[in-house]
C-alpha cells in the first residue's frame, strides 16, 4: 500500500455505528478489480467526487474488520485465529456484504473444522448472521444438522434465545429435525413471544402482568408479536393433557377456532392424528461415515415394523462395532469385534456411488453353521439400499419371505456378512481374498435392493448394534 502512495484516490470513512470512525485511502482501480461491490459504491450514486478523490462512508463496519479486508484485497493473508468468535462473525457479515465469495468460504470452514465449540457457545449469535444469508448456506446447514439436530435444548434453554431474530426462529421451527416436544416448543415461544413484545420493555415479567391484568390488550400485542410464527407450531401433536395445561389458556392467541377443531381431531381421529399431520422426527445420533441421523432414523422406524418414520420419539440407538477404514479389512477383525453381538446393522458404500447398501441382521452375529448351508434368522430381518447419503427418499426396503426366514443369515469365519442364499448382500472381507467387493442378488428377500444384481466394489463398510431399552423390559 506504501508503494501506491500517490495512486490512492479514494477516501473511506469507516465507523460510527461502532462508536469509533477511521479514514482509510486506497486506489480506485485495486478496488474495483478486486471486489464487484466496490464497483457499484464508487459510482455516482453511493461516493462523492472532490477533485480527483472519492469520497466514501462505511459506517456500519468497524475499522478493524475494514483494515482486515481492506489488507485482503490488497492480497495480504487474514489470521482468522487472531479474531475472537464474534469478530469473525463480524468479518464474515463484511465479507458477504462486499461480495468477497473465497473469504465468505473460508470463514465457514474455519468455523466448522477449527472452532466448532465456539459455534456451541454463539449459536444464537451464529444463527442469526446465517440464517438469512444465502452464501452462508454451508455453516447454517452445520448448524442445523450437526448442533441442533444433535441438542435442539441448546437453543431453546440459551439465556440468549430472545434475542433470536424472527426469521431465524421461523426457520428453526419449520425444521423437520428438532429433538424436542412439541409442548416445549411452544412453551419457547411463548417466552420469544412475551420478551420480544412492546410491552417487554415496560414490564420485566410479561406473562405476571398478563395473569394480573387479564386484559384482551396484552394478548392482542402478544398475538401480533407471534403472529407470522403460530403457523409453524404443530399444535395437533400436542398431548391433550399438555394442550389443557399450556395451550388453551392462550386460545386468544391461537388461529381461530384451533383449540375446538384440535379437540374434535383428537376425539374422532386420535389413531390417524400423526398421519394427518406428521410429527417431528428427530434424526438419531449415529457415529457414521456412510449415513446421516435421518438415515438411521428411516432404519430404526423399518426394524420397528414401519415404512416410514412415524415416532417422534426414537428409543433405538445404534452402537458402532466395526469400521473397514478404522479397524482394518480382515474376517479375524470383523468377527473379533462383531460376533456375540446383536442384532446388526450392516452399512457399505459402494464406489464411483451414491448409493448405500445395508442389512438388518435381528440375532446374533457368530458362524456356528456352515457357509450356505441351513443357517438363522427370523421374519423381522431386511435388507435395503439409500441412493444417495443426502437424502432418504428413494430408500429400498426388502424384508425377508415368510418361508424362507431360516436362510435370513449365512455365517462363515472366514468372511463378513451375508445375507440370503443369492447371496442378496454379501461383502467380501477375507485377508486372503483382498478384494473390496461383493454381491447381491435377489433370493431370500422380497424386493432387489441393487439395481443392476451382481457384483460391486465398496469403499467402506460399518457395523453397528441396535441397542434398543424396550427390549430389556419386556
């Protein structure tokens, strides 16, 4: 910058907003190259010309984070481990602003690989930055899937949770994903609700002065408040007991004649309620590589009989046992770690592939019988395939034929796992073999699961235990 001493042609006022204002000279040229926003703000309409100068006011940034991009553009390196977490939200609100697309990137991947932690602690903060910013898309989706699907009470339970700004709380209530009740919600909401309200300002406890005056006034400015979030609270799974005690009280927020239509649904339709509208589903918390929580979650409604995910409540988790990239690939290893285990979930992801092969093996792992001989099972296993690890629709899901449950598992000790007589899944893992491949054809199980039958490659393959607390009660 020194160099260009007598080039800089351009005066920048930052600051003010901040409660601090710094002036800053650049070249007219080096900004514009470097930065499409800079373009339209030194035109006529954003800056002011005085001779040959540019004049130019920047008040909603501070001079720290402005020099930080302004040293940027001029190709010097930015030490985002000198920034302490709000700062870097800070710079990446610039960032985005001035349209610096590889710093909005690299700011994000700093966050989700080198300051997770930090993003546990400011999440409300995090989330308001990224929630209405397209090119952010990639921290809000961590943010979603990996912080709230995993602990969604960390939103709700943060001192900070009032400060959420509406289109952020909107966004995390339309979410499939949250691991909370529906009561909880709405009792969350109502406390945005009251702390975000005109009235807010005037009384500290809200819903005190609510009860003590019991005026139509205080709930018309509450309903106003909540009126563009009602829409998203699913009022209908909802317990009765729970909607009496923590909802009806609040009718005169609610939709019109909500409360009369959810008790006459829960009288005449109370077994289909959830099919009427579907419930939240949590994903469950999964130690994978190959699938996401929604995955296992799709899987754990299959072992409960389901087609698809009916339960907002998953009582099923599964407890990985063996990894091909961690453990090694060898039949010792897989059974060393895998048999007197059970029941399994057998994961393997196929190569050049989305897609997602898996079984459900409902005893015990162990090889006392012979290869494709009379081996063991029973009518609640499966097989099934994912066409991609992003999404679950699409999935494939192929029980076993009543008569033929007794052939579900093949064991063998010298090699990993198999399922039916075709084989319909088998995965090659002999030491002596050394090849990463294996079969499917259909046999034993109703539907085919691999598109074209035969023989593939894998690049990975996991086995987990399906620890299910129902089945020590019974």
């Amino acid at each position: 910058m020194k160099n260009l001493k007598d080039e800089l042609n351009v005066v920048i006022q930052v600051g003010d907003t901040f409660g601090e204002r710094k002036w800053f000279e650049a070249n007219t040229h080096i900004l514009q190259e470097r930065s499409v926003y800079f373009c339209a703000a030194l035109s006529n309409k954003w800056a002011t010309k005085q001779g040959d100068k540019y004049f130019f006011q920047k008040p909603n940034i501070s001079p720290r984070i402005f020099e930080t991009l302004l040293r940027y553009i001029y190709n010097d390196g930015i030490d985002l481990h000198s920034f302490c977490p709000l700062d870097c939200l800070n710079l990446l609100i610039a960032a985005d602003e001035m349209i610096f697309e590889e710093l909005v990137d690299d700011i994000q991947t700093y966050f989700i690989k080198n300051k997770s932690l930090w993003v546990d602690k400011i999440i409300i903060e995090v989330l308001n930055v990224v929630t209405p910013r397209p090119a952010c898309m990639r921290l809000n989706n961590f943010c979603f899937e990996e912080i709230i699907q995993r602990d969604a009470d960390i939103i709700f339970r943060s001192p900070n949770f009032k400060l959420l700004h509406e289109m952020t709380l909107a966004s995390i209530l339309m979410y499939d994903g949250l691991s909370i009740r529906e009561i909880d919600i709405w009792r969350g909401l109502l406390k945005w609700g009251q702390a975000n309200s005109p009235l807010s300002r005037k009384h500290e406890d809200f819903a005190k002065v609510v009860s003590e005056k019991n005026n139509d006034y205080y709930y018309l400015l509450l309903k106003q408040t909540l009126s563009r979030l009602l829409p998203f609270v699913r009022f209908f799974n909802i317990p009765e007991d729970d909607f009496i005690q923590f909802v009806r009280p609040f009718e005169m927020i609610l939709p019109e004649n909500l409360a009369n239509e959810y008790f006459r649904i829960h009288k005449f339709l109370s077994t289909t309620v959830h099919e009427l509208f579907p419930l939240r589903f949590p994903p469950m918390k999964i130690d994978s590589t190959i699938i996401k929580p929604k995955h296992a979650s799709l899987i754990a409604s299959w072992i409960d009989g389901n087609t698809k995910i009916e339960s907002d409540c998953i009582p099923q988790t599964f407890e990985l046992l063996y990894r091909s990239s961690r453990d090694g690939i060898s039949a010792k290893k897989f059974h060393a770690k895998c048999d007197k285990a059970g029941p399994t979930i057998l994961l393997v992801k196929l190569r050049d592939s989305e897609q997602i092969l898996g079984g459900y093996n409902p005893i015990t792992n162990g090889f006392k019988r012979a290869w494709f001989t009379s081996s063991r099972g029973n009518e609640t296993g499966f097989v099934f395939s994912f066409s991609s690890e992003k999404f679950i629709e699409g999935a494939k899901l192929s029980r076993i034929v009543n008569h033929l449950c007794d052939l579900g598992v093949q064991d063998h000790p010298l090699n990993g796992p198999c399922f039916g007589t075709g084989p319909d899944l088998w995965v090659n893992i002999s030491a002596s073999g050394g090849q990463k491949i294996g079969q499917s054809v259909r046999q034993t199980y109703a539907e085919k699961i691999f598109g074209t039958q035969g023989f593939f490659s894998w690049v990975e393959l996991e086995v987990f235990e399906v620890i299910d607390p129902r089945a020590k009660d019974d």
